[in-house]
C-alpha cells in the first residue's frame, strides 16, 4: 500500500478547505437575493441640485386653537428652568410671511422634547410636509438639537419623500418672535437641501 505523504495530505487538506469556503461564499451571495446594486438612472435620478427654502413656522401652545401640546411631563419638569423631560407633538404651520395669515406652504409636524438640564434647547424629529407649488405632497425630515435662545440654530436634514428622495442638508432655525407669556413662537427657517 502506497503512503501518502504529510506534506500531500496538508496540501490536500487546505485545497479542500478552500473549494469548500469557495462553494459556501457561492451559496452565501446566490441566498443573498434581498439586496442588490441599482443604477442611479433606473430610479430616474438625474444630476443632484441644491434648493433653498424659505418660511415661518409658527408654534402655537396656548390660545383656543394651538397646533403644540404637551404629551409628557416628567415629575422633575416643573422645577426645571430649561422644562427638563417636556416631550410636545407639533402640527404647525408653515408661511411665506411671518403673519400667520400669510400663505400656507406647509406644515411641521413631529415632536420636540426639553433635552437639557441646563438651557431651554430641543430634540427635534419632525417632517416639513409641503402644500405648496411643485413641492406639494413632498417632505423634508429634521432631526437634531434647537438651542432656543441661540440666535441661528443648525439642524441637519436626514432625508425626504417625493421630490426630496435622497435629500441631503441643513435647516437653519431664527427666533422672529417669541410671546413669553402664551410661550407661542415665530420661526424663520431658511433651508438648505441637495436633492435629485
């Protein structure tokens, strides 16, 4: 009977060990079906452009008719100066103008919460659904920090809908006008946005 060698039989081995990895990675990307690479132009994606907007948002929270209300309160939430732990859903609406008579371009809607312990500053998650021109029916997504009594604030835009698919930038929020007795606000919003 002929023997094999120890230097055949690793040989052997390894080469069997790699068919056999080989066969598997084979296996592992036919299965792999749910996902796939896609050409930009098969979704009817053209060249990228960057669009400003520009808008009032108005947050009303007292009054007969307020588009902000409070859904959460922390025990802690009356001592806090900043209203620690205030978690408050949004419906508001978006102008041209800062007159809330102006035209309605849109709605924010989503929620804020008091996020600090130390300041009046927010975790903002809401969607600018548009209304308006050849934006009506799309959305822009919002999610980042509202330092309030900051003078221009920066929030990033984490993507869109509609003629915002893929959308890519930044909202900048400035205080037009704030009503500390009713606590209802005025926000400019001037909106940065790469999109297809």
């Amino acid at each position: 009977m002929a023997k094999i060698s120890t230097n055949a039989t690793s040989s052997f081995v390894f080469l069997f060990n790699i068919i056999i990895l080989f066969s598997l990675t084979l296996v592992t990307v036919k299965s792999d079906s749910f996902s796939g690479h896609l050409s930009p132009k098969k979704l009817g994606l053209k060249r990228e452009k960057l669009s400003h907007l520009h808008f009032y948002f108005h947050d009303i929270v007292g009054g007969r008719n307020p588009t902000a209300v409070p859904v959460v309160r922390a025990a802690i939430t009356k001592k806090s100066f900043s209203s620690f732990g205030l978690v408050t859903m949004m419906d508001d609406p978006l102008t041209v103008k800062p007159e809330i008579g102006s035209k309605l371009v849109g709605r924010a809607q989503g929620i804020y919460a008091s996020a600090s312990q130390s300041e009046l500053s927010f975790l903002m998650a809401l969607n600018f659904v548009f209304t308006e021109g050849k934006y009506n029916g799309s959305t822009l997504s919002i999610l980042g920090r509202n330092n309030v009594f900051s003078g221009i604030r920066e929030m990033p835009i984490v993507g869109g809908s509609g003629l915002f698919r893929f959308a890519r930038g930044y909202a900048q929020a400035n205080t037009h006008e704030i009503d500390f007795k009713t606590g209802n606000a005025i926000v400019e919003y001037n909106v940065y946005v790469f999109h297809y």
